[in-house]
C-alpha cells in the first residue's frame, strides 16, 4: 500500500509539473476590440489612437500575442472564445459635462468574469498617454505576471553602428553557448524577421534635420544632423558614424531644418540651416574652410531651404514670414553673388506655397510642371501648371514635430491682447525616378498620429513610414513603401552616404514618442541599400547633383 501511495504521489507531480510547464510556456491571445464611441463623430480619432497605443505596449515575447484589428473583430456574431482569444480588453468613450469618460476593462473569455477596470475622466486629454501606460502595466500584471521579464523587449540582431546582413542567423538552431538562460527568447529565426537596414547608434536628442554630402572637397560623403540648437558632421567609417566636428546654433537660434549642397560651385558643399530666434528669422551657412566649419552667411532674415522646384531639380529658394504668420509671400531662388547669398527672382509658380510644402515636376503624364503641395490639414494636392487642382489624398502624409508657437492675430481678444497658434514644419519632400522607367515618382514620409487631428497643438506619433507615390492615370498612389517604424520619421534623404558608390534611403528617426520621452530623447539614423537601375539613356533617377 506505501508503494502504491509513493507512486501515486510521485505520478501526480509529474502531471502537476508537466501542467504548469505548459501553463508557463503557453502564448495568450489578447484582443484589444476598438473602444466604442457615444455621442460625438470627433471621438473616432481617440478611439483608433487608444486601440494602436494598447495594442504596441500589451506585446510581451514568448507571453501575450496581441492579435490584430481584423482579428479581433471578425465576424462579430462569433464568441471571442470562438475567435481564439483568451483575454480582450473593451470600453467606452464618451464627452459629457465638458469632461473626456473613457472606461475600459480586461476581460477573461473563458471565465466570462473582468479582471481589471480603468477610468479616465477629465476635462482635456493632456494625461491620457500616462492613463494607458498606468493600464497597460496593470493588464500585463495580471496576464502574464513574470516582473522584469515580461517587460523585456525583444532583441535586435546585430550590434548599433553595424550592417545587418541578410543571411546572419536565418534558420540556424542556437549553439550550446548561445543558451544563455532557457527562459530567454530567441528571434530572428526566419529569414523573413531579419531586417535588411543599417542602423546607427543611439543618440540621446531629438533629431530635426539630416542630410548628406561631400562638405569637405575630398570627395566622400559626410552626414550631418541636428537637434533643436545643435548640429553635428559625421564621417562614415567602419560601419560606424564618427564624429568630425559639432557646433550650436548662434545665439540659441532654433534650427527647424537643414540641407546639404554645393550651390556655390567651389566643390565642397555647403550647409544650409533654417533656424529661428523668437519671431525672427536667423537663418545661416556654413562651408569647410579647409580646417574646421565657419559661418559664409549669418542673420540671414528668411527662410532657406532645398527644394525640387525646378522640373524635378533642387533648387535653393527662400521666402520670407510675416508678423503675424510663419510664412508670407512667393517663395524664390537664393543665389551666390560675390561671396554673397542674395534674394533673387521668384519662382513662376500658379500658387504661394510654403516653402517646406512643396514641389514642383512633370508628375501626370502629357502636363508640364505639376505644383505637389502638403496642405495644413497634411493632405496631399496636386495643381496642374495654370493652378487647377486636379487631385487631392484622402489620406494623411507628411506630418512632423518640427514646430513653434506663432502669433495669429494681434488683434486678439485674449488679456494679452495675442492670440498664438502652433506652427508645423514637414519634412522634405523628393523628387525621383528610383526605378528608371522615366516616370516621377514622389518620396514622402507619412508619420501615423495617435490621435489624429484631433489634438491640434499636441502631436503624439505612434509610428512612421516612407512612402513611394506615382500618378497611376487617376491619383498619385503608393507604389511601395517602407516598413512601419516604431518612432517617427524626422528627416531622409537618398544619397551615397557610406561611399560605396551606390545612394541608399537614409532615415533620420526619432525613437518612440511616450510622454516619458519629453524626459529621456532617443534617435538613430537608418539607411537602406537600393537596388537602382542603370539607366540607358544616362538619366539621373534622382537629380541631387547640386546637393553632392
């Protein structure tokens, strides 16, 4: 009977072990069901920004699988269970009384029973992002409860400052010695998760600007980037950026943009740096003097800026701003006379666009000098040469957090007497023929707002992506575009930067846009080889020739 019992025992500790080893190694599916809207159509943008910031942060490797919106609400007539979820987070969003209700809960499907609640009511939206944070983690918690591992992001393959190349680790089982701990994770097991991109290493700051070219005459590229008041020139070297030389912006001037070219004609590039102090322009220009960067152009009281204007070719134009708006009158050419950049003629252009919001190219096939222009709104528009629009996105693209308060009306009701708006500086826009078909194509970033338009002097990001346009007879749609980034796209260019002889689609990112990050800044710069075509005819397949 003892040895009945010792056996009996022992069996039930293996089948108790074997139970909670499946229990620790299982994947739960969690699906987040977009919150519902009552009352007002506006709450729509809230709704979709909760449902993509909860879907990022309830992701733990190995432990929570987050399933995707279509998932999550396919076939609504069917169970969650019946859907293959264990978990789902619902709620409601609702204006009442002046003040934002948003109520949400976690869900047990098979226990039908609610493990967590969370309330949000306030009078703005300013604390939402530390509302969800503060409700991710509780879920998380109560999910898969491991501490310090379950918030443990999955690793990235390769070393910062290092190529990633296409072929390392893809289907090789771990060595003995890569076994470091069982409970780690290993990824990047299939070829399809290797990523294909350089990335630099980590800065601490918040990029504005980047671009590239050959500012010292010997000729190889140099990268430069900046954040609010500082910029810095790197070398490529070693799979690795290594710094040359770095500078603050006079007088703590705000930089809002830079560009890179050689449009005195001396051969060694210039860098053009569009910065503001207060409401004045103070704007300046460095060139290599053979031993270190000086300014060639200081104060200069406009706006100074690289643009494809001119049949598909950049050009360096300015435009002035107003008092009482950021930018007043026709844009026109910047040229170097006697040492000296002076205004010149404007461009023939049907409308005044701004100077960051523009471009100008034979884009619909048989018409001649087609005006692309990013509204306000960060809708796409595209003019015919006499200014009749033709076309207009009903997405969103562009988007940037270059921005600053601007007066809107002296004449303002407030104490004050002034009223300010916040101002918005996108990113560049280029012109291309990446593939050689001779037909533009159009590179744009499109940054992907937590909120939509809904918040109109806060931008939170939750990713970003560069996106490949040509007109397909009827609109300008997207022929490829980059992968989602975890971030936002704060610059890019398509230039030689590593001096291989071949351009790449190089990507100033800012990391992650939390309300934590306003403390801790993260940005890197990463660039992707492009297969580009030699063309037959010797044609360019994107004229940055000024620029190099």
């Amino acid at each position: 009977m003892r040895n009945l019992l010792v056996i009996t025992g022992i069996f039930s500790l293996v089948l108790f072990t074997g139970v909670a080893s499946e229990a620790d190694d299982k994947v739960f599916q969690l699906a987040v069901v977009p919150f519902e809207v009552r009352g007002q159509e506006s709450l729509q943008h809230i709704r979709d920004g909760i449902f993509d910031m909860l879907s990022s942060r309830l992701f733990v490797p190995g432990k929570i699988q987050v399933m995707s919106r279509e998932e999550a609400v396919h076939d609504e007539a069917l169970s969650a269970a019946d859907r293959g979820a264990d978990y789902i987070v619902t709620g409601t969003i609702n204006a009442i009384g002046g003040h934002y209700i948003i109520d949400a809960r976690l869900v047990d499907v098979k226990q039908n029973k609610a493990l967590a609640t969370s309330s949000y009511a306030q009078k703005t939206l300013d604390d939402v992002i530390p509302w969800i944070e503060r409700f991710s983690q509780e879920i998380r918690d109560k999910i898969a409860p491991q501490g310090a591992l379950a918030s443990v992001p999955p690793p990235i393959a390769g070393q910062p400052g290092s190529f990633f190349p296409p072929q390392a680790g893809a289907g090789i089982m771990p060595k003995t010695e890569d076994l470091l701990n069982p409970e780690f994770i290993r990824q990047f097991r299939s070829k399809a998760l290797i990523p294909k991109f350089w990335r630099s290493q980590e800065f601490p700051m918040t990029l504005r600007g980047m671009d590239v070219g050959d500012m010292d005459g010997d000729g190889l590229n140099e990268t430069v980037i900046s954040d609010e008041n500082n910029l810095w020139i790197f070398r490529f070297r070693e799979g690795k950026l290594v710094e040359m030389f770095n500078q603050e912006a006079p007088g703590r001037a705000e930089i809002l943009s830079l560009d890179v070219g050689d449009f005195n004609g001396n051969g060694r590039a210039e860098i053009y740096v569009c910065a503001t102090a207060g409401y004045r322009m103070e704007s300046f220009v460095l060139e290599y003097d053979g031993s270190t960067f000086r300014p060639i152009a200081e104060k200069l009281n406009h706006y100074v800026r690289v643009a494809y204007a001119e049949n598909g070719r950049p050009l360096l134009v300015g435009q002035n701003r107003g008092l009482d708006t950021p930018f007043f009158g026709p844009v026109y050419r910047l040229e170097w006379s006697g040492g000296t950049l002076k205004q010149g003629k404007d461009l023939e252009l049907p409308l005044n666009p701004a100077i960051f919001a523009f471009a100008r190219a034979d884009i619909i096939s048989g018409e001649k000098g087609n005006l692309l222009i990013l509204d306000a709104n960060d809708k796409l528009r595209l003019f015919d040469e006499k200014g009749k629009m033709k076309w207009r996105s009903k997405d969103y693209f562009g988007g940037s957090q270059r921005s600053r308060e601007e007066i809107d009306d002296f004449a303002g009701s407030t104490k004050s007497g002034i009223i300010s708006k916040r101002a918005y500086f996108p990113v560049r826009i280029l012109v291309c023929d990446l593939n050689g078909d001779e037909q533009t194509e159009i590179l744009i970033n499109r940054n992907i707002e937590a909120f939509g338009k809904f918040l109109e002097r806060l931008r939170i990001y939750t990713g970003g992506e560069i996106h490949n346009l040509v007109w397909d007879g009827l609109t300008l749609t997207t022929s490829w575009k980059t992968r989602k980034f975890d971030g936002y796209v704060s610059d890019f260019q398509v230039k030689d930067f590593d001096n291989d002889g071949k351009d790449e689609l190089v990507i100033a990112l800012v990391l992650r846009t939390e309300w934590m990050d306003i403390i801790k800044k993260r940005s890197a710069v990463i660039a992707y080889d492009l297969n580009i075509p030699e063309s037959g005819q010797g044609k360019k397949t994107i004229d940055n020739s000024a620029q190099r």
